[in-house]
C-alpha cells in the first residue's frame, strides 16, 4: 500500500516509487504517476508493479489494482493480467483511474489516496 498527495507538484512523467516489499522471496515495488506516465493519459492516474529482484529468472504472476475507501477497505479493482517479470520488469495501467473520477468518487482524504496491490503468482502457461 503507498499513499500520496494530489496536491505535491509532480510533473507528467514523474513517477513516485513505494518502499520495497517482499512476498514469498521476491521482490517487488509498486511505481505510481499521478499525473500519467504517458501523454495520451496524462489526466489519468498510471500505477505498475516492478520486480527488482528475484533468485528466479522469470516470475510468473496475476495482480491487480485497487482503491482503498476512506475505511481502508479495497474498491474499484482493477485486474492488470498475467505478466511473466524478469527483474526490472515493470508491468501495470498507463489508466488505472482519471484524476477527475478519482476526485469524484470521494475516495481522496485530506488530498491523499491510497492504493492496493494484489499479488498472485501462477503456474499457468502464458503467451
């Protein structure tokens, strides 16, 4: 989980990186643009998850994006898909959610949200 302020001059492009998290010996950090990573949806908020490290070579995984409310409770999920990382990967939504749905929805606190990233590894065969 990662929290930040809407009000923080971040220019389009400019990522905001979580602190490192390990699930199961891998891992990972979640990269957050708030003002879009690409400039096609720069009004749209772009959320990915990076593997920086790992003893496998290639880490087969599910995940997805979601809100949390002003509870703390998961809402709004986005599915991201499967995605085969290699360290250094990164893999997630240029559109997870505009910055006018997000102010919209009421799920801002004191200028602050905060997202959730499930984690899913699998076995399944990827294209």
């Amino acid at each position: 989980m990662a929290t930040h302020t809407l009000k923080e001059a971040i220019s389009h492009g400019e990522g905001i990186e979580s602190c490192d998290f390990d699930i199961d010996g891998h891992i990972w950090r979640l990269l957050c643009y708030p003002n879009g990573s690409h400039s096609k949806y720069r009004r749209h908020i772009a959320l990915y998850l990076t593997l920086v490290s790992s003893q496998d070579e290639v880490v087969p995984v599910q995940s997805q994006f979601s809100l949390l409310d002003q509870l703390g409770r998961p809402a709004l999920p986005r599915d991201v898909g499967m995605h085969k990382f290699s360290r250094g990967d990164c893999w997630g939504l240029k559109d997870f959610i505009s910055r006018e749905e997000l102010e919209k929805l009421e799920y801002l606190k004191d200028d602050h949200f905060a997202i959730q990233c499930d984690v899913s590894f699998t076995t399944e065969k990827m294209q």
